[in-house]
C-alpha cells in the first residue's frame, strides 16, 4: 500500500503564539466543538496509481472538541469507479490508558464511498473528535485509506496530529430561571494526568452575560471582579475568557467542580455543578 507521509509539526497553538486571526477561529473552533481546516498539500498521483489522497498539513487540536479537515481524492485519467474511504487509528488507540473502549480520540470520514470519474477531484471531511479523557502529545499520526471497492489494496495518506492540554469548556446557555443547563460539558469525568498540568479554558458563548465561574477544590473561583466578557456573535468566545491550570497530583487523585457563580448553583447534586477527577501522570 502505497503511503504519504507529511510530518509539518507546528507549535501548540497557544494564545500568546497566535495571530489575531487565528486566535478568533482558534476560540471558534475549539469552544463551539468543531473546526474546518485548509486541505494542505493536493493530491500527487504516482506512476501507475489509480488515484491519489492529498496529504493535509498538521492538525493541533484542544481535548474537547470535535474537528473536521478537509481533503481530496483525485482519480488518474484512466480510472472510473467507486472507492471506499475509511480511518485506521491504532497509533492513538494504543495510548488511550484511561477509557475502557479506547474511544478518547474518534476519526470518522464522510462520505465512507466516493465514485470517481476519469481524472475527477472530489472533497471529504475527516472528523476528530478529542475527548476531555485524551492524552496530550506531539507528533502522532492516523491513516486515512483509499480502496477500489473490491480491491484488497490501496492508497494511504497519513495525517499528523498534535493535541494540546488545553481543556475547552463552553459556557454556551443564557442565565434564565427555567434553564438547567449551561454546557455541553459532561456532568462528572475523569481527567487524566498532563505534564505540567491541564489548562481548563472557559469560553462565554453568552451573549447576554458576562458569566464567572465560581470554582470548588482544585478549580480556583474566578475573580468576580473580572467576568469573562460576553460572546460578540453566535458561537463567538467573548475576548476575555477565564483560563486556570490544574497541575496533577503527585500520586492518587484530586477532585475538583465548577458551575456559573451567577446562576447560585449549590449541592453536589445541582444539575449546573460540573465535577472533576484529575488523576496523577
């Protein structure tokens, strides 16, 4: 099987390392829970391949979020038919030590079966979802795989993925009596150990509040003074968020919660408390 392989490692895309630019969408997509990333380099055909797979530039993504890249398959002049496309993953199940169906990172393709006319380029997303359960690293891969329906054989592109300890967390909903949920966030989780710790960023998505979030245990309380600022637009961080770094314990466990200071949530048992484990390295 004939394979390409890219390895344009890029930095973790931290704020202090971004243009304004990148920043906004960087807030877009790893707050709102998805991202559209440019398909990097276009297909390559080889002499006697049927068809080719671009090879996409590195992916950077936050835990918590779900991203989609786009890429292309490119059929050579004498080819007509139907492919199928699937993702192999090992590589990130292999390091998946927390979740018992080795599900922290999912990679799916749409659509799974493309049909190709001679010389025809045809776009198709990939999708990474990254969990609040992965682990952050630098420089591992997945497979995206190309198969003439009923061939054995076929093309290969590898896409480099990084993933950055950075905890997105939406503040999503509008402060209202009636409402019982602010987050997509899950209601209770186990956090894995980081090196040098996880940082939980909070991004406002309300554009109605300037919301704090009043935090328990591990998780300092935001000052109440300095709310994060409201969402300017739909699916939009307002420019000041709330970010807090929970180191790992030395060993064993440590817990913390969180829910919207303003909302006055309390009790374990509030539909709005958010709790935490974090575990040791």
């Amino acid at each position: 099987m004939r394979s390409k392989i890219v390895c344009l490692l890029t930095s973790v895309l931290l704020a202090s390392c971004l243009t304004p630019n990148e920043e906004a969408a960087l807030k877009r997509a790893a707050e709102k829970g998805g991202s559209q990333i440019d398909i990097g380099t276009g297909p390559v055909l080889t002499p006697g391949a049927e068809f080719a797979l671009n090879s996409p530039a590195t992916q950077t993504y936050n835990l918590f979020t779900t991203n989609t890249v786009q890429m292309q398959i490119q059929a050579a002049n004498s080819f007509n038919g139907m492919v199928d496309l699937t993702v192999e993953f090992p590589e990130l199940q292999a390091i998946d030590t927390l979740t018992s169906n080795k599900d922290a990172i999912l990679v799916t393709v749409s659509p799974a079966r493309v049909t190709l006319t001679a010389g025809q380029t045809t776009n198709f997303t990939v999708t990474t979802k990254v969990t609040e359960q992965a682990a952050s690293f630098n420089g591992e891969h997945f497979h995206v795989v190309a198969k003439k329906v009923g061939s054995a054989t076929g093309e290969s592109s590898t896409v480099m993925l990084n993933v950055a300890p950075i905890l997105s967390i939406p503040i999503d909903g509008t402060i209202s009596a009636a409402r019982t949920d602010y987050t997509k966030f899950p209601t209770s989780t186990v956090i894995r150990g980081h090196v040098g710790g996880v940082q939980l960023r909070f991004c406002n998505l309300d554009a109605a509040t300037g919301n704090i979030i009043h935090g328990n245990n591990s998780i300092p309380h935001q000052n109440v003074g300095q709310p994060m600022s409201t969402s300017p637009a739909a699916g939009v961080c307002g420019n000041v968020q709330y970010a807090t770094t929970i180191t790992p314990p030395a060993a064993g466990q440590k817990t913390g919660s969180f829910y919207l200071h303003n909302d006055g949530a309390t009790g374990p048992n509030s539909p709005l408390v958010r709790n935490m484990i974090f575990l040791a390295n």
